[in-house]
C-alpha cells in the first residue's frame, strides 16, 4: 500500500546527515593538519641532527 500524506522525518534526517558530514570533515581536516605538522617537525629534526653531525 502506498502511504499517504505528509513524509515523515525527512527534514530531520537531511540536516542530521549534513551535520554529521560537517562534523567528519572537520575530524578529518584537523587529522591532517595535525599530520602534516608532525611530519614537518620530524623532517626539521632530522635536519638540523645531519647538520649537527
């Protein structure tokens, strides 16, 4: 049977996923950034300890 009338929940759910893509991405971003700012912390110190050497 086909239902009629208003849809249920669908505002509710699109927002939810949207927020919760939003929230993803920014875990994510933030991963890398913090990634990369390790990674050139340790390449600046391998660096700076083969010129000491």
């Amino acid at each position: 049977m086909a239902k009629k009338g208003k849809e249920k929940n669908t505002n509710n759910k699109a927002k939810h996923s949207k927020l919760i893509a939003q929230k993803k991405n920014k875990i994510k971003s933030k991963d890398a950034e913090r990634k990369a700012r390790l990674k050139a912390i340790v390449e600046k110190a391998k660096a700076s300890k083969s010129d000491s050497e």
